[in-house]
C-alpha cells in the first residue's frame, strides 16, 4: 500500500513538473473555452428543451478532448520508464507489478479528473442565467461528470496497455489514439447500419459511447453503463499487468 | 542464516530468444566480500545480476541471497538488495532528495527512518551540495553517486552494481572507488566492470565471465600467482643452462646474452613458485655475478586476456 501511494503520488507529480502536463490542460480548456462559446450561441437562438450538459456533451468538442488528452497523458506512463531504464530500478524494488500498473492507471486518473474540473466551473457561471431551473440540474450535471470520468476511466486504461507495449513514447500515443478512435467510430456503426433487428447490431449498440454520454447527459445512470466501461477497463488493465509481468516469460 | 554465504548460485541458466546469455552458472559469493566479476561484453555479467536482483527469473538453476530463493522469495531478497543497472537509469525530472526520498519509500522505509537514512546516504555519498539540484542538471560523478545514493538507501545487505565508474573521469572514478571499498566494510558487494586495476584495488575476490560460464575465481593476488623470474648474472654461457635445468619447477627457461659478460635468463614458473632465493644461493655457491634478480607478476590484465579470449584466436603479443 505503501508503494501504491508513493508510486502515485510520484507519478501525479511528474504530470506537473513535464510541459506534457500543461500542454494537456491548456490544450483542453482551450477547447472547453471554445465549446462554451458554442454553447452560449445554441442558447442565444432560440429556446431547447435540452440541459446544459446535454448541449455540451452533443458538440464535438467533448470527443475531441477526450480523444486527444487521453494519448497524451498515459503516453509516457510506460514507455518513458522503459526507454531511460528506470523500469528496471523500479522493479527490483519490493513493489508488485499490480501495485506499479494501478498506481500508474490512478495517477492518469486523477490528472484527467484534474483537467475536466474547468467545465465545472463553467457549468456554474451560467446557472445565474438559467431561465429554467432544470437546465442546470446539479444531478444531469453530477451524471454527465460521472459519464466523463467513466468514459476516462476505460481510455486511462487503453492508455496505459498501449504504453507498456512499447518504448517509445510516439508509438504508445499512436496505439492508444487508433484504439479510442475505433471504439468511438462504433457509435457511428451502430448508428449507419440499417435498422433490422440482428445481434451485431444490438451489440454495436450497446458499445456506442455516443449514446451512453447522451443518456448520462440527460441524467440518466444506466448500471450497464457502468458495467460496460468499468469491465472494460479492467480488461485493458489485466492486459497492462500481463504485458508488465511478460518480462519473467521471456 | 544458513550458511553465512550471501550468494548461492548453482547450474544457473538464462536462455533467450536464439542464445544463451548463462549457461550452467554456479558460484558462491561469502558475507562482507567485495566480488568483481570480470568479462568481455556479452558473457553474461548483466544478465546474472538482473536474475540476482530479481528482474527477470532463469530458465533453470538456481539462486539464492541470503539463503532466500530468488523466485520464490522475490520481494524478501529485494529488500535485502541494493541493485543500480548499467548507466544508472534516474528520474531526470526529479530533485535529488526528493528521488532518494521516492526511493526510500518505495523500498518500504518508514517516513521518519527514510528520512534520517536519507541524510545519511546524501553524507556518505558526498551530495549535500547538490540535494536540492534537479538530477537532470547533474555531472555524470554526482549523477553516479545519487545512483550508488538509492542503492544504499534501504541499508541493504547485498550491492549490485553493475559497471558503477563506466564513462566517468579519472578523479570521479578514484571518489567512486574509494566509496565502494568503504561499503565493503559493511556490505557485500557485486560489482562487475571492464576497468582492471579498479578490480585490482578493490575486490577481495575475482569471478571471471567467459560465454555465459566462470573461468576463473580466485583472489586476485591467487590469480597472479607464478610468472616469471628475471635474472642476469655473470656466468658462461653453458654452466649456466645446465645449473638453470637443475632447478625443479620451471617449466620454460631462455638464456640469452646481454651486455658484458652478463647473460639474461628469464624463467617461467610453475604456479605458486618463487625460485628467486634458490637463485641467489646458486650464484653465491658458484661465486657467479648477479646484477639482476626479480620477479615478473602477470598483470591481471594478461589473465582476463588469456581466459577470455575467444577458442581459436591466437595471442597476438
């Protein structure tokens, strides 16, 4: 536990003290910036029934951020680790490999938690303004977030898989940003298919993340949600330890 | 513990892909000795600290620390082990305190005992200068000694280190060296390097690498036994050989005229042997001349040559 801690505590604060760090927050409030601007455009026209979060989360902005933050920060995770050899001193310490994959994945949680924290303050300015007391629902908006951390959640750990691949930094950005982007082309799949009933359909379906940040946004917590990204992020978390511990094999 | 030996390696094998980097390894390593273990690039030295330290398991064999298995025990003999790899891989981004500090807690050390351990190792590493400098700002000598700081860290009982004075000057070398023979007064330590006379200085004991296997184990003094004895003496020529023939354990003999009446023999030892009093009373008796009388020592570097030369080369001295 103890390691745990160190390691990311270590981990969070070498976001901080590299340019990558920065870059990624000044990246994304940029782009949150933009996407209010946006916002408050939509809401000038004319009058919708739809909450804030809603609004927000239908631009693309939203994807754009996620698509691009997410290589970005778990990028070095690994991959810097085994290019400067680091790796090697950090595993002849008593830590685990478990402990070393989870303090990593909880390290690039918490610093993506940390950049999305802008939108919040966002959200709050206009609640003065709302007409409508439900447009800026603190519950859509604690669900929206919620979908913004799971969605996180399951990229951080796609994140980290694809830096313990490799050692180079460039290549673990690629593999992670091909990774996010196919699992956010199925959303259109599902959407461009025709609409017969079949069982690859249903299944596109239940993996479109477009649909899923809808139903958060709207303040909907469907546990299959849940389900879906907190599994798979455990997946690509299991394939990071394995990767990890491919070393002994080898 | 169980036998007072600190390393206990038998029939250790690592193959990869394609090689075998140690084939068949054994060897023991006792409390408190400083070990060099010598070799060309590729003989495996790398590859037997790594499985020591626990990075990677073997294919087969078996090691011991402190009579704690290497596979089974793992976290138990990190603990126990101090390891800094070749090049001494650091966090560039991180202040040197603040790294020996990450480091301490992450071996485990209570906040209160890494802090006091690590005022310690920043003293007996000479880094007080530089504890609040950022590590990738540091000269190669105090990058090193941050490396050697971390090893000592957790007050290990066993050291690895793997090529601590590669690319480092003469004075920082000396400092480096100075600072491993220090250690040896509390530690064991494995150090492995190219640079001879450093093994010469330091070690107590020498373990010779040659494809994946030892060739050669011994004090360095043992190693250096037998040699050649010079002498010249004033002497005909024939007298001379035939006196030289007579005596037991030299295995060559070449006489051959220096200046003035003065003949050069230079004789080749069997191991262990000094002939030079056997010398001296055999010119005395004879009531030869001696100007010369002295004993040649192979340098270590002539051994780790002659053991490590690939099969088939020839010496080309």
């Amino acid at each position: 536990m103890q390691a745990y801690l160190t390691l990311t505590r270590r981990e969070l604060g070498s976001f901080f003290v590299s340019w990558i760090g920065y870059v990624v927050i000044a990246g994304s409030i940029f782009l949150m910036g933009l996407s209010f601007v946006s916002l408050l455009e939509t809401l000038q026209n004319e009058a919708t029934p739809m909450p804030v979060a809603e609004i927000f989360l239908e631009s693309y902005y939203f994807w754009l951020i996620l698509l691009f933050s997410a290589p970005v920060i778990t990028m070095r995770l690994f991959s810097l680790e085994k290019y400067s050899g680091t790796f090697e001193t950090l595993m002849t310490t008593p830590v685990g490999d478990l402990e070393v994959v989870l303090a990593k994945f909880t390290a690039a949680m918490f610093f993506y938690a940390a950049t999305w924290l802008p939108l919040l303050a966002f959200i709050l300015l206009l609640r003065p303004f709302a007409s409508n007391a439900s447009m800026v629902d603190t519950g859509a908006i604690g669900s929206a977030f919620l979908g913004i951390f799971l969605i996180g959640t399951l990229y951080m750990a796609m994140g980290c898989f694809a830096s313990s691949l490799t050692q180079s930094q460039i290549v673990a950005a690629m593999i992670s940003f091909a990774l996010g982007i196919g699992l956010f082309i199925v959303s259109y799949l599902s959407e461009s298919l025709p609409l017969q009933k079949s069982w690859a359909n249903d299944l596109l379906a239940c993996a479109s993340m477009k649909v899923h940040m809808q139903d958060f946004a709207r303040g909907m917590v469907d546990t299959r949600y849940i389900v879906f990204y907190l599994s798979l992020s455990a997946f690509f978390l299991f394939l990071t330890y394995r990767v990890v511990e491919s070393r002994r094999w080898k | 513990m169980t036998n007072g030996m600190m390393i206990e390696v038998s029939d250790l094998t690592k193959r990869y892909a394609g090689t075998t980097a140690v084939n068949g390894l054994s060897f023991t390593v006792g409390r408190g000795e400083i070990v060099g273990l010598l070799g060309r690039n590729g003989a495996g030295k790398t590859t037997t600290m790594r499985i020591l330290s626990c990075f990677m398991p073997a294919t087969s064999g078996s090691a011991r620390v402190s009579g704690l298995d290497v596979f089974k025990d793992a976290d138990e003999v990190r603990r126990r082990i101090g390891y800094m790899p070749e090049n001494n891989p650091l966090h560039q981004d991180m202040r040197v305190r603040e790294y020996l500090k990450f480091r301490a807690r992450l071996k485990g050390l209570s906040r209160s005992r890494s802090r006091e351990r690590v005022d310690r190792v920043v003293e007996q590493c000479g880094l007080g200068d530089v504890s609040k400098r950022i590590i990738g700002q540091l000269s190669k000598g105090y990058r090193q000694r941050v490396g050697l700081a971390d090893a000592l860290v957790h007050e290990p009982e066993l050291i690895i280190l793997d090529e601590p004075t590669i690319g480092l000057d003469p004075n920082q070398i000396r400092s480096v060296r100075q600072l491993i023979k220090e250690l040896g007064n509390h530690h064991t330590v494995l150090i492995s390097t190219h640079i001879l006379p450093e093994v010469e200085m330091t070690c107590s004991r020498v373990l010779i690498m040659k494809g994946g296997k030892i060739v050669a184990a011994d004090t360095p003094d043992n190693l250096q036994k037998g040699g050649q004895v010079v002498a010249e003496i004033a002497a005909p020529m024939k007298d001379l050989k035939e006196a030289m023939e007579d005596l037991s354990g030299v295995t060559h003999l070449s006489v051959a005229a220096a200046e003035g009446e003065y003949q050069r023999c230079t004789l080749t030892l069997a191991d262990g042997l000094d002939l030079r009093p056997e010398i001296f009373k055999l010119v005395k008796e004879r009531g030869w001349k001696l100007r010369e009388l002295a004993r040649v020592r192979p340098s270590l570097e002539d051994i780790y040559i002659r053991l490590t030369r690939p099969e088939g080369e020839e010496e080309n001295s």
